[in-house]
C-alpha cells in the first residue's frame, strides 16, 4: 500500500485520475441513496415553470434539473444530481490543470486530490442540485482561459479572452458571486504594470461583454 501511495505522489496524472475516478463513483452512489435536501427540492420544484430567472438565484442551476427532468421524464435525484457530478469532475480536472501550470505538475495533482477531500466539495457542491456546482466549474474555466491569455504565448489571445468571457458569463448564470472573478481580474490588470498594456487590446473588452450578454437573463 505504501509502495502504491508514493507511486501516485510520483505519477501527477494518476493522482488526479484516481481521485476523479473514486469521487464521482462515491457521489454517484450517494446520489441514488440520498433523498434531496431543502435547496434541492425548492430547485427541482421552482424550475417546473420555466423562466428566464428567479427570485433569489439566476437561472442555470434551476434550467439544468428543468430540461433533465423534460428529457428523462423523471425527477429522480439520481438523475437530477447527475450533470452536477460531471461538472465537478470537471472542476477537479481543472483545479490540477490550473495548478500544474501555474506551480507545477504534483501542486495541481495534491490540489485536486484536496479539493474532493474537503467535505462541503465532495458531498454537497460536488454532486447535489445547487448553484455552486456549475458556479465552481464554470469560474475555474474562466481562470484557465484568462491564465493562458496572459501567461501563455499565443497567436490568439483574443480566442482565449472569448472563452473566458463565455465561461464567466456562464458563472454569474450560477450564481451572482461570480461578479468576483472579472472584478479581480480588471482590479490584477489594472495594478499590474506588467499587464497594464492589456487592457489597451480587444481581449479583456470583447470578454466583458460577452459576459454581460450571458449574464442577461
């Protein structure tokens, strides 16, 4: 067992997809054995009429369970909770793949492997029908796109800026604490005189509207 253990802490890419592997079969199997909580059933029952928005979340997270729900003809948690299990198998993927970029290949793999070991992540964020889901996936997108617009040689930057205004769009679609990442990121741009020189590019630009136009609803 010792032996395996330092073989994953050698071995980035196993780490990561063993944890992938591990925690979406766990939250798959809490997903068919765990009836749905208070948010989950106001989720499920609110998104029966169809809206642009909604009282007190925008709309994703209430549109997701309502078009599952139409298509598989059923309101089975199981079923419901499902696209909230992939998307955070694609938060833990990305949360490797940002940190591998940024610090290195084992700090993205021991990042991911964290993140599914935090229980508020692993159980409740990481597969029931709540805004954090798509919220989480959704800004680390926005991450990995700005990461590699400034960070990155690219002949487009501007393909990555659009990413990154579609996926942070996306996020304020989740939840309205999404308004914290292109904040940040204008305030990064703003004080940073190595980046400064951005913003006098379409990029940035062309991603806050896109955004916007997103966050409409």
């Amino acid at each position: 067992m010792r032996h395996r253990a330092a073989a994953l802490g050698r071995d980035p890419p196993a780490l990561v997809a063993l944890v992938l592997a591990a925690g979406t079969v766990l939250r798959l199997v809490l997903a068919a054995t765990l009836g749905m909580g208070v948010d989950e059933s106001y989720a499920t029952v609110v998104a029966r009429a169809p809206s642009l928005s909604y009282f007190d979340h925008p709309p994703l997270s209430f549109w997701i369970p309502a078009l599952l729900a139409r298509v598989a003809g059923t309101e089975r948690a199981v079923v419901l909770r499902l696209p909230f299990i992939l998307l955070f198998a694609g938060t833990t993927w990305l949360t490797y793949r940002i940190g591998a970029r940024l610090f290195g290949r084992a700090a993205g793999a021991w990042a991911a492997a964290l993140l599914n070991l935090a229980p508020v992540f692993a159980v409740s964020t990481g597969g029931w029908v709540l805004p954090d889901g798509p919220l989480d996936c959704f800004m680390l997108a926005a991450v990995w796109c700005v990461s590699r617009a400034l960070l990155t040689p690219s002949r487009a930057p501007t393909a990555w800026w659009m990413g990154a205004g579609l996926a942070a769009g996306l996020a304020a679609l989740s939840k309205y604490h999404a308004v914290f990442l292109p904040a940040g990121v204008a305030l990064f741009l703003a004080t940073s005189r190595e980046h400064r020189r951005v913003l006098r590019t379409p990029g940035p630009w062309v991603a806050a509207a896109i955004a916007a136009a997103c966050a409409l609803p």
